[in-house]
C-alpha cells in the first residue's frame, strides 16, 4: 500500500485492501501520442479488477465541461461528434440481436452528444439522455430528448419504466463502477435489461506488444480496467444477474499488423491485401477466444 499511497485505500467494488502493482511506466494522457511518465497501475488482490491510482486520473468534474473532450482533442459540436460515432454503434445494435426494441423505453448513460439515442429514435417509444456535460445535454433537449445530468437524476421521473437502458464505454471512467450500476437499477422496468461495454483488459495486442500496447492502453481518462471475470463479478456485487459477456473486436487485421510494424494504432487504416474475409476470420477469432478490444455485457436485476 505504500508504494501506491493514499490514493487507493481500498476496493470501490469487493472492499478489498490489498493491491498489487501490474504496471509501471507512461500511460496515456488523452489523444495519442501525449503521455504521462511514471505512472503506476495496480491490481485489487481481492476480486482482480485494474485501478489506476486516483493522482493520475482525470477529475470527475471534467466530464462535466469541456475539459474532457479538449484532453481527447475532440470536437464538442454534435455533428463532428456524430461523425466519429456513429460506425460505432453497429457493434452495440449487433450486440442486443435479436431484442425487439419496437415500442421500447430506452435510457443510454453517458451518451455524449446522442449518436446511441439516434439510432433508436425511429422504433423505440421513447428515448432518455443521461449525460454529465451540459452543452451535449442542452443540444439533446433541443433535438427532442429528455435528458438529466446523471442516473439519479432520472429516478424521480422514470423509476422502474425504462425496458432496455445502456452505457456504452463509461463505466471505466466512474469513481465507483459498482454504485455506478446500482444508480441506474431503479430505473429498470420489471424485466429490463442493462447493456454496458468497456474496453477489454485481455486484447490481444497485451500479448503481441506488450509493452507498447500497455502505454496505450491504461490512459488518465480510465480509472478501471475490466476482463470479462472483473466485469461479471462488479455487476453481481450491484445486484445483477448476468445474462451474457460477449467479447466483440472492432477492428480488422490491418490494425494488428500495423501495430506490429508501426508501434501505434491506426483506427480502420487498411492494409494491402488484407480483405474483408481476413477482417470477419480475426474478429470471429479474437471474439471466440477472448482476445477482443472490447466487452458487453448483458444484465438484468438479480431476482427478475
């Protein structure tokens, strides 16, 4: 505990008080490639989850301002930020298949400027904004939505009424990832379902590039790091049951090799003869193994 300092007293999620370090070296600090030197990441000796000490995480009252977005170099306008989303929110529609969402009453948390919230809009019922950053937030409402700042907020209007709620890549940002989850189960209608995503701390590249990858992976905007154990194991402790841990991989095989050559990422670059044949074979791959960028998970309260 010493050698970690004040900064990591104990477990958010198991309570546990001992960690041990997995880590040390630079990690990311927003928008490759800026780092932070000398940083440390630990393991709960308890349940296994990841922490990065609260001294090199971003402050929580960032996601409320622009301060997060100008750490990731990103534009604040819902346009730009449609444009960089958007792709994305196949690998969440693929990952609810077959769900009818058809006269549903959806909740995304933490959905940022609401690329989520716009796919759903033209066959569920109803569709809340929980997001932290007040312009994202004022742009919802204008565009229709109802919005609140945070989960809580929501209860007093919306408890046991939402069907099918998701928050796609946040819950590694919260500083209690477990009563993160236990904010947002008051909202769920009897029989709804949770669906969440988070980085994987399995990606294959830990093992391809482990060093180089490492200083990539762990950044100062996540302070959790989940595995497919760790993250079924925090939504049991919130009081969920767990219906299904997908591993989904977003990025073809050009990625990989480029890491390997390059030393740094490459998004969706691709590369000369590497089809999409090659892409589907890797994604299926590293999903039935485990080795996936990321994970969803499929939840429900415990006793539905």
């Amino acid at each position: 505990m010493s050698e970690l300092g004040s900064s990591v007293p104990s477990c958010e999620i198991c309570g546990y008080l001992g960690w041990s370090v997995v880590y040390r070296g630079k990690i990311r600090d927003g928008a490759f490639p800026n780092f932070v030197e000398n940083a440390l990441v630990a393991r709960c000796d308890g349940c296994g989850v990841e922490r990065l000490p609260e001294e090199f995480c971003i402050p929580s009252s960032a996601y409320e301002t622009i301060e997060y977005r100008k750490k990731l170099q990103q534009e604040v306008d819902s346009e730009s930020f449609a444009l960089t989303h958007d792709e994305l929110q196949i690998h969440t529609l693929k990952a609810i298949w077959p769900t009818n969402l058809r006269g549903k009453t959806v909740a995304d948390i933490g959905c940022a400027a609401g690329s989520l919230l716009d796919h759903l809009r033209g066959v569920t019922a109803q569709q809340i904004g929980i997001e932290p950053f007040e312009v994202y937030r004022d742009d919802l409402t204008r565009r229709g939505y109802t919005t609140y700042g945070y989960a809580s907020d929501a209860v007093k209007d919306w408890a046991g009424r939402i069907d099918l709620a998701f928050s796609m890549q946040v819950i590694e940002h919260t500083r209690n990832p477990k009563s993160f989850l236990e904010e947002i189960r008051p909202l769920l209608a009897p029989g709804g379902k949770l669906v969440i995503s988070t980085p994987n701390r399995d990606d294959i590249l830990f093992d391809l590039l482990p060093k180089d990858f490492a200083a990539f992976f762990y950044r100062v905007v996540h302070r959790w790091y989940f595995n497919a154990v760790t993250l079924e194991n925090c939504a049991r402790l919130a009081g969920y049951k767990v219906l299904e841990i997908r591993h989904v991989h977003r990025y073809g095989l050009a990625n990989a090799l480029r890491w390997l050559r390059d030393r740094r990422p490459s998004g969706h670059a691709c590369l000369p003869g590497i089809d999409q044949l090659a892409d589907d074979f890797w994604v299926s791959y590293l999903a039935q193994i485990g080795r996936s960028d990321c994970l969803y998970a499929v939840l429900q309260m415990d006793g539905d």
